[in-house]
C-alpha cells in the first residue's frame, strides 16, 4: 500500500485487507463470523463461480472497505489524472529555486513510467496523444537530465513537431514556458490584473468564471502583469517545427465571431499593458494580493486544488513574499500532503483529494450493503463528517448574500468552496446513520438541505459551486482554453440534490419539481443523460434514475423506459458496462461505449435497479449479467481492477481516476440488488430497511 507524504493511506490495494485503527473490519452484520481460510471464497475464475455468488463478493468488498477507512473517520482514495501536475510541480520548484535532486529524480521517474510506447503521453488511461502534457512531460524530463538524444526523448519531440510544436499548445503549457523565456509574453493571452475591479454585474467580472478558474485567473493577472522570465537551463528549439521561426503568428478569426472579436480585444489589452496607469496597475496587483491571500485554506493550499495553488504562490512571490512567509511555506507544505510515494521508489502528484466525497459514498455504500445503522464504524464516519461542515459564508455568498451558510467541501480544507454535490451526498449519508446524538445529524442535515435550497439556479437546476454561473463569454475567452471556466447547472449534481430532498421528505416541495421537470427536459434523444463530474452518460444516467425513482416518478414513465432500453443497448458483451472519456469529443462514437470498468457497471446497474429492473420487478437479464460480471471480475481482496478513468474534472480537457471508485459504487450495486432499497434513519434516530431480497 502506498500513502501521502504525511501518512494517509491510498488505496493501492494489498492482496490481504488492512485495518487501519483499533477497529477491526467486519463483515455484514454484527456478530458475523469471519470467513476462515478453510472457507474463504474461491478465487476470482475458478470453476464453479456462478452469479449467486454476489453476496460472498458484496461481503469481500465490503470487508475491504472497511478496512480503509481511517482511525479519524474518513476514507480516501488517491486521485490519479495526468503527468502535468508532476510537470508542473518540477517546474514551480525551479522557479522558486527550491528544486531538489531527489524529488526531481522521483518524479521523473513516474513520469517516464507513464510514456507509451509512441513517446507520448495521454491525459486518461488508453486516451489518443495529448500535445500540451507530451511538451510539458518532455520538458519536466529534460529539466530532470535526460538525453535528448535518448529514444524517448526523441519519440516525444518528433511527436510534438508533427502536432504543430509548442506554438499549438495550450495557454498554460506556454505560459509555464514563458517563465523560463521559452515562449514570448507579448505571444499569450492579456489578462490583466485590472478585472478585480468589474462589479458584478458586468460580463467577465471574476465571479463570472466557475470558482476553479477564478481561483486560477486572478494570480495569473498578477503574473502577467510581471511577465517574468527566470534563466533558461536549456534550449527547446527541437519542440518547435520550425526552429528559424518559432513563434508563428496566427491568422485572426472573422470580426463578427466570438474568437475573431476577443483577439482583436486581447490586442487592445497587450496595448494597455504597455501604457497601464501605474497607480490602478499597482492597486489592482494588491487588491489582487489581498483576494488571494484572504482565500488560503488552513492547509496552505487554495480551493484544495493544484492549479490555484502553484499560481497563488508564483504571484505572491512576484509581490515580495520571501520563501520564508508564513503564507508561502504553509502553500508549499501543502503540496506534500498532495504527494503520493510509490513502494517502488516514484513519486506523483494529485490535483486535488476526495475525503468528503470518498467518505459520504463509502458510508452510503456500507449502509446499502447491509452493515448496521449504527456500525462503529458509520458512526466515525459520521462525526468526521460533521466536524467538516462549513458553517462561514464563501465566494457563493456573491450571489447569495443572505443565504445561511451550511454545506461540505469536497477537500480536507476548502472553507471557501462549500459544493453542492458533496452537500448532497453527506446528508444522504448522514441520514443513512443511526447516530448516538441524533439532534446533532439532524440540525446539520436541516442545514445542508437549506442551503442546497438556497443554491438553486433559476432555471430549477443545480450547478457545483455557485448560482447562475451560466455566461457564455468566458469560454470564448483566448485565455481559458484550458477546459470549461463556467459552472452551469449539470444532470448529475442536479439528480443528487432531488434525490436529496424526495429522502429528506421534501419530493413535493415546487422547488425539488422543478428540479425534476428540467431533468426530464435535459434527457438526451436516445435516453440518456449527460454526465458533468463522472463519465459520462452513463453517470448522467446513473444519477439521474435513482433521483426520479426516489421523488416517486413512476417506473412506467416514458423518460424512465428510455433511459433503460439506453442503458440495455449500451451493455457489452461480457456483461459490463464501460464509456471512454472519448464520448466527451465525440459522443456519435463513444456515448455508452468503451470497456466494462467496475464504477460504470456499477452505476448502469444502480439505476437499472432504481428503475424496477431489479429481482423484485422485472428481474431483468441485464441486470443479472451485470452482477455476474462484478462478480466475475472481483479480485481476491475483494476490489477490482479499474485502470480506465471515469472521473471527470473538465469534459474532455482534465480527466480523472478516482481510485476508490472501482470499489464503493460495486458495493453500493450489489447491496441494492441483494439488499433492496436503501435504508434510512427517521428523525427520531430509527433505522428504517428497505425490503430485503
């Protein structure tokens, strides 16, 4: 098992579950017996492994499960993307002159594990080339002492030449080279640090953005308005495809487009940098400074994600801040919390950590698999839960001003960014939980219920972190090419606060019909929904029917039986069910298609068995193939093998494998099929189970 730099573990799962704590793992009741080693489940294949056997695999993984959990309360998986966070992680240390020898060597090493056979890199597992993380790995490599004459070295740079070299990469690939003087400021995208003025009320304001790329933006003004280059360790004349000229100019779009008047716009700023009012500059760097600064969470980091934070330290430093600042050494000690260390010696970074989330679908997971309300267990988790609601007002106050404040993050710390995803999913946990104090749970589940309320978008949907975040200019924006910058309302975040209200007695509620209605109106044509922050339309699909059983939409709903005659359309052959991140590009290909993963047959089946296609209702062939290939596929130690990513952060452009997945949603399928509906606890603190089967 591999862990974080400051002790927590991940799950790289150990052929033997470990516990962790005082608490040893059980299986699904209390005063079960353990399996001894005379009556251990047969391995996964062996002759004789039939279907009927999804209660010894549910109590495997559940067993395993359990054992992951911490001795604080929480679970957590790693969060795998791709090789720019280790890229980038080299090249901050460099800038700041802070790089050593050993975590460059550790880090290269991960990233050279992680090149194909073509001298590429992919942002998701079996995903085509990616130009902008090939240019940022080749560089992190080179920076690290490879050869450039080496054959991968050579593999990588021919292929960055053939994709148009660096002059076609991403924005923020070329202004990490533009640190080094490896690209020209004058050749990016002006964002100035003028914008934190803009009320409101005007487009491009900063809170027009989603709260991750305004976190992002607001340090780069301040890094653009330095436009710094620090000494060039070497050349990379051999990334551009023509070395005499390598920085091509591009031809401007039409005038009447949106691209075509937002360079001719970017074009006027470059003119203003170069004749800004110094006294509005200057104030604007530091109200900038103080916007930064006032958002830095208790761990040093900013919204409990990368980009922020190597961007927030970069302009602080700018600004005068020495290594040596209590802001700066909490920042850069945050970074050792996001490092995962591998037995073999390697060393990566996450984006970001998932404890809120991990922890919620874990405790929902045991619950459904039948472990009892008020397991040791469930009640730990529930108190770390607890300690982590945010009860101050964040950025979505902007919107909301009057709103109270009560909802989760997604992080260890991220007081600033409450979302309404997680918000959802911990008070579907929190009642799930036969609490020793009750009134506690249920005040904080009033809490999170009125505050998702309050978070409503007027279209009667839900997006993640804010109201209304639905502009279509920032997108257009030459600068934000790195993936979406806004936070519309989603199928997926939208499913979970309905399922939410109908299980906290509110599916009459207008506001929880109007949820209902416009998903019903955002239903694809062939039945399916799309997926936001999961892969794809089959989590679009997976959220979605769960939420419309749960508010009493009936099975025989015309939307219900199309989504099911997509999902029994969309199952492979061996059984399971899988979507390549592909279907973000091109969903004609990909939608519904790929190899069966474990999270996404478990997601097709939890909404099959919502929709009464489960041995209660229909007892639908599909459903059984599902569990026989869950069943199928399970590893010894009771998880499965899952290296696909199915988790999304951007669609398309920033993808993720969340390592827990494989492991909670399978334990939350076959507990439903096994188990019946899901179990919760009543105000009064009694359990109430669903029927078992």
């Amino acid at each position: 098992m591999t862990a974080t730099a400051d002790g927590r573990l991940d799950p790289e799962y150990d052929s033997e579950p470990v516990a962790v704590g005082d608490r040893p793992p059980t299986l699904l009741g209390a005063g079960r017996r353990q399996p001894e080693d005379t009556d251990r489940p047969r391995p996964v294949g062996e002759a004789g492994r039939q279907p009927g056997d999804a209660r010894e695999a549910l109590a495997r993984a559940t067993t395993h499960l359990l054992s992951l959990q911490s001795s604080e309360g929480w679970w957590k998986g790693d969060l795998e993307t791709n090789v720019t966070m280790d890229a980038e992680d080299l090249l901050l240390r460099q800038f700041l002159g802070i790089r050593t020898e050993e975590q460059t060597r550790a880090t290269a090493e991960w990233i050279r594990s992680q090149q194909r056979e073509d001298g590429t890199w992919a942002t998701f597992h079996g995903g085509p080339a990616e130009l902008s993380t090939t240019v940022e790995a080749y560089v992190a490599l080179k920076l690290a002492g490879d050869d450039p004459n080496a054959p991968h070295m050579l593999a990588a740079a021919r292929y960055v030449r053939s994709a148009g070299g660096i002059a076609a990469a991403r924005v923020f690939t070329r202004i990490w080279l533009a640190l080094f003087g490896w690209w020209p400021w004058e050749r990016l995208p002006e964002m100035p640090p003028e914008i934190i003025f803009l009320p409101k009320w005007l487009p491009l304001n900063i809170y027009a953005f989603g709260c991750w790329a305004r976190q992002t933006i607001v340090p780069l003004t301040i890094v653009s308005a330095h436009r710094p280059v620090r000494p060039a360790p070497f050349a990379l004349t051999e990334l551009h495809t023509d070395p005499d000229h390598p920085f091509p100019d591009r031809p401007f779009a039409p005038a009447t487009s949106w691209d075509g008047m937002f360079e001719r716009l970017d074009k006027v700023l470059h003119a203003y940098h170069r004749r800004a009012f110094r006294p509005l500059r200057r104030l604007a760097v530091a109200q900038a400074c103080r916007w930064i600064v006032e958002r830095q969470e208790a761990d040093g980091c900013w919204g409990g994600i990368q980009p922020p934070a190597v961007y927030s330290l970069i302009a602080l430093h700018l600004e005068g801040y020495e290594l040596e600042h209590p802001v700066m050494t909490a920042g850069l000690s945050s970074f050792d919390r996001f490092t995962v260390h591998t037995e073999d010696g390697m060393r990566w970074m996450e984006a970001c950590q998932s404890p809120v989330w991990d922890t919620c679908l874990a405790t929902i997971a045991l619950v459904d698999a039948g472990v009892p309300a008020d397991h040791p267990a469930l009640v730990s988790a529930v108190d770390w839960m607890l300690a982590e609601e945010i009860r101050k007002p964040g950025d979505w106050s902007v919107q909301r001003p009057a709103l109270p404040a009560g909802g989760w993050a997604f992080e260890f710390e991220n007081d600033t960014y409450p979302d309404i995803d997680d918000t959802a999913e911990v008070v579907l946990a929190l009642r799930r939980v036969a609490h020793p104090d009750q009134g506690r749970v249920d005040a904080a589940v009033d809490r999170g219920v009125l505050w998702n309320l309050g978070m409503q978008s007027k279209n009667g949907a839900w997006g993640a972190f804010d109201v209304d975040n639905t502009s279509l200019l920032p997108n257009k924006l030459p600068f934000c090419d790195f993936g979406e910058v806004v936070d519309p309302p989603s199928a997926d975040v939208t499913a979970h606060v309905v399922e939410m209200l109908a299980e906290t007695g509110r599916a009459r509620d207008p506001r929880t019909r109007r949820g209902i209605e416009w998903l019903l109106r955002n239903q694809e044509a062939d039945g399916s929904w799309f997926g936001r922050w999961g892969t794809n339309y089959i989590y679009g699909t997976g959220s979605v029917l769960p939420a419309l059983a749960a508010a009493g939409v009936p099975d025989e709903h015309p939307a219900i039986r199309r989504a099911v005659r997509w999902l029994e359309d969309r199952q492979n052959a061996d059984g399971g069910w899988g979507e390549d991140m592909r279907s973000y590009d091109d969903p004609a290909r990909w939608a519904g298609r790929g190899d069966s993963t474990a999270s996404q047959t478990a997601w097709a089946l939890m909404a099959l068995l919502s929709a009464g296609e489960g041995p209660d209702g229909r007892t639908n062939p599909a459903v059984e193939r599902g569990v026989e290939w869950l069943v199928r596929t399970q590893l010894p130690e009771g998880t499965w093998d899952e290296p696909q990513f199915t988790g999304t952060g951007f669609p398309w452009d920033f993808s993720i494998n969340y390592h827990l997945y494989r492991l909670v949603f399978p334990v939350t399928a076959l507990g439903r099929y096994l188990n019946g509906a899901p179990g919760m606890v009543s105000p009064g603190g009694t359990p109430t189970i669903g029927a078992a089967r």
